[in-house]
C-alpha cells in the first residue's frame, strides 16, 4: 500500500438516540471516544487502497452521510459504521468530481493553483486551501514571494498554468516589481543551483526578446527576470536547473553591458571571466547585486566558468540581432552602465549581522565602536567574520589608538527587558561573553514565536544571511539576500527605518529583505 495523508477537517454529528435521558451524556462521551480513538485507524485500512496509484493533492470540501446503528450500542460498531460510509462517499467523489471536490496531479500543481489564486491569476474557491490558512493575512504578492521563493519547481507548474491562459509568463506582470525583485534576491542567495547544462542556457537565451531586454535593462528587472524563468520551463526540464539559468542569462547580460566589451572572442570571454570572478561587476551600475553575486559565485568554480565562457559567446551572437529593438530607447529607459564600482558598497557574507545594530543602539554612548565590534564577532563562528568588507561598513572600529575602554555592567532595565525564554543567552556569562549574550538575547526577544531560540539556529537563519550593504554620509543599508524567515523580521519592524546609530556617527540604518523596505 502507498504512503498516504487522510485529514478531516472537521467532523459535525447529529445523533438521535432512543435511551433515557439519564444516559445521554454517557452516549456522547463514548460517540466522541469511538470517533477520536477508533474511527482514524479502520477509515485508513478501507481509504488507503482507494488512493493507492493516485498522487498529488485531493480536496473534498464536505462528505454527507446518513446512517443507521441498529441494536446495541458498540463503540467498535459505530466506528466500523462511520469508516465504511466515509470510503463509500470518497469512492464516489473520487470516480466523479463534482463542484465540492478539487485535483492535483501533484503537490507542486497544488501549490501552484494557490498561488495562481491568489494573484488573480485563477479563480478556486478557498476551501480548495487550508494548508495555507497561516498565509491569509498576507497580500497576494507577499504570498507569491514566501511560496516561490523556497519552491523553483512551482515555476514549471505556474508556466503550464499560465500557456492555458495564453501564455508561460501570465504570472509576471502580476507581481509587483519591488516584491519581484525580493524573488530574484532570494533565489540567488539560496534556492537557484548554479549547476544547469547547455540545453537550459539556450532555453532562456531563446526568451530574450526586445520586450524581454526592455525590461531587464529599465525599470522592472525583477519581472524580467521571473518571464525568463517561466518561459524557460518546458517538459523534462528541471525547474530549477532552468530558475538557474534564467538568473545566470539576465545577470551576464547586464554585465555585458556594464562592462562593454570590445570585439568577440576569446579575449572578450576572458576578460568578462576575470572580472566575474574578482568581483568587479558586482560593483557596476545597473546590475542588481542579487543577480551579481550570483554570477561571482558561479565563476569561482572551475566548472561556472565553464559555462559562463559558452554563455557569454552565445549571448554576444543573441544580443548582436536583439539589441536593435532596445538601442533606440529613451535614455530613462536604459539607465547608463559602465565598467566602474560604486564607492561605499560592498558585498557581504556576513550582512544578516546588521540586524543585531538596533539592540547596540539601545545602550546609546554606553559601548564604544570597538567595543561593540567586538561583542558582536564573538557571535559569529566564522574565522573570516573581522575580514568581511561589508561587515567592517558597519562595524568600524572609531576608539582612539592605544584605547582599551572598560566595558560596564549590564543595564538592569535591558535584562529586565528580556523575554523570560530569552534569557538562556545570559546563562553563565560574565563580562564580555555578558555582553554579547545581553545583545544576542534582545534581538531574540522581538521575533514573534522564536523568542527561545538557540545561539546556532539564530545564527543559521539570520545572523549568516549574506547581502549587500551600501554607505553614505547620512545612512548605511543593508539589503539581505532574503533569508528564509524574512516574513518574522518583517512582522518584528526589523525592516525598514530603524533610526540612528550612535557608534556609526549617529547616521540612519535602513535594513531590508529581498529588495523591500
């Protein structure tokens, strides 16, 4: 028998039963009994061979029985009574759908629908959904982005989808571009392998028409870059390897732009490769830095640059035919690339760090720059943590030379502050470790239902999120690369505005996820 999930949302009885009145509620205790406790197991052994060879997602939304117990009352009875009318009635909605039962041949299909749903892309009643019931209060946009931004293989399904309503990209002009952007980001930091062979290269290199350029290039990348990927998928293909390719086409364009190289050939591969891989492009305007990280991190492997060298020659052919239905924009529609960095931004593995900024701020002149620095490396594991570019932007070291000040004792009303199951990051500690346990323990404590979470598990799903961190005269942002559990910093106001920064010279910290304030 296959591996299957029976769930009943609810289950609603009206019951007549001929006893005195004194024995009625000992009735219903053992009805409650016999349909908790023994009713689960025999609807499993009398359902699980209906469903053995189907897979995929079945919603019924409500099944009718009405049935008859004759003689005494048996628990046993009753049960074996309910199962066999519940696989009786599933029998008949499975052999004929109706307009309260809803298929999905699988469960990317299922996610899929919800999504399409929710954007207006499709109409399905709610009931069709209640896996998502958690994501009700979030807009449509928010939806698409937390559910395909940890599921690539979705796309295949929302491009079939959307060739039934008349085309793969349907869904891309229905995301807003801010919250595609948050897509590209998050797929680049985590979810896009990129590992994909010639076969994906030149799907999505045969997407990229004028519009397709047009876009790219101007104002809206990120819904660029999602038609990409969804006109990209295609039968047998696998979503992601196409999702990695799609974002490795778009990016190498805006760096042949960026770069503007000379000629064809082998020195133009060359010299592109060598730029990639010590991460000049990153840097170039125009080229969004989701989408520039990813490329570097391809051309650090032996095998990328492999497969960035074929893709740049393909790519300088493409964009030599396709480029005339974009050379004659208006310069607002192309914004100016070149080959230059961007003073004050830089790329860090280490930027989900930024988050812990707030708490320093709190205890105002207390901590001095080092100091702080220096509490807040001593949460990070990594070796390479003090030599991180991004990381020293916002964690300069401003004491005097030959300055050692003396750390002073924990704020009583900080530690009274805390949320009780915060604390723990306290436990044992003195001084320093204190210290740092003090600002480890506050940032816990503003994350709705994560407040007792460990060292290591905040350090895995926020503190080790790279992303981009730029400098100014009056502000510093940091944008991460859309770590997993965004939607919880959202909800905590740790995105956004977030005030001043006394130990970074009193100048403004903007944090954002995935591209949105």
């Amino acid at each position: 028998m296959d591996t299957h999930r029976l769930g009943i949302g609810r289950l609603v009885t009206d019951c007549t039963v001929i006893t005195a009145a004194d024995q009625a509620a000992p009735l219903e205790r053992r009805l409650n009994r016999a349909l908790r406790e023994d009713l689960p197991g025999r609807l499993s052994s009398l359902a699980g061979p209906l469903l053995d060879g189907r897979e995929g997602v079945i919603r019924l939304r409500r099944l009718r029985l009405d049935l008859a117990l004759e003689g005494p009352f048996e628990d046993a009875a009753l049960a074996r009574l309910f199962a066999a009318h519940i696989a009786a009635a599933l029998r008949r909605a499975l052999a004929d759908p109706h307009a309260e039962s809803r298929q999905w041949d699988t469960t990317a299909a299922y996610v899929a629908a919800y999504v399409a749903h929710r954007v207006g892309m499709v109409r399905e009643p709610d009931w069709a959904f209640p896996d998502f019931t958690a994501l009700r209060y979030l807009g449509a946009a928010e939806v698409a982005v937390e559910l395909l931004g940890t599921r690539p293989q979705v796309l295949a399904e929302l491009a079939s989808l959307g060739r039934s309503q008349g085309g793969a990209t349907v869904l891309a002009p229905l995301i807003p571009e801010p919250d595609a952007a948050r897509l590209v980001q998050r797929w680049s930091g985590t979810q896009a392998p990129s590992t994909w062979d010639a076969a994906d290269g030149q799907a999505v290199i045969a997407a990229l028409d004028g519009e397709a350029l047009a876009a790219l290039r101007g104002s809206t990348p990120g819904r660029a870059v999602l038609a990409l990927a969804l006109a990209a998928q295609g039968t047998g293909a696998g979503p992601a390897a196409r999702l990695g390719a799609a974002l490795t086409v778009a990016g190498m364009v805006l760096a042949l732009d960026a770069i503007q190289p000379d000629g064809q050939g082998a020195a133009v591969v060359a010299d592109v490769l060598a730029r990639l891989q010590a991460e000049a492009v990153p840097q170039a305007p125009g080229v969004p830095a989701a989408l520039a990280g990813f490329l570097h991190r391809t051309a650090r492997d032996t095998a990328g640059r492999t497969r960035l060298a074929t893709l740049v020659t393909g790519l300088q052919t493409r964009l030599d035919r396709r480029d005339t239905a974009t050379r004659g924009r208006a310069p607002t529609d192309r914004p100016a690339r070149t080959g230059g960095g961007l003073g004050g931004v830089y790329r860090s593995e280490l930027a989900g760090m930024a988050l812990l900024l707030p708490q320093v701020a709190r205890f105002g002149g207390t901590l001095s720059s080092g100091q702080a620095r220096d509490l807040l490396l001593a949460l990070v594991p990594d070796p390479e943590a003090a030599t991180d570019p991004g990381l020293a932007a916002f964690l300069p070291v401003q004491d005097p030379p030959g300055t050692a000040p003396v750390l002073p004792p924990l704020p009583a009303a900080a530690v009274a502050a805390l949320a009780e199951e915060s604390r723990m990051h306290l436990d044992g500690q003195s001084g320093a470790e204190a210290w740092s346990g003090l600002i480890l323990a506050g940032f816990a404590t503003q994350l709705p239902g994560l407040k007792g979470s460990s060292r290591a598990y905040l350090q895995r799903q926020f503190l080790s999120a790279a992303g981009r961190v730029e400098t100014g005269a009056e502000a510093i942002r940091v944008t991460l690369d859309g770590p997993p559990l965004a939607i919880v910093l959202r909800m905590a106001g740790l995105t956004g505005p977030q005030g001043r920064m006394p130990h970074l010279g009193d100048r403004r910290l903007i944090l954002e996820t995935g591209g949105q304030q």
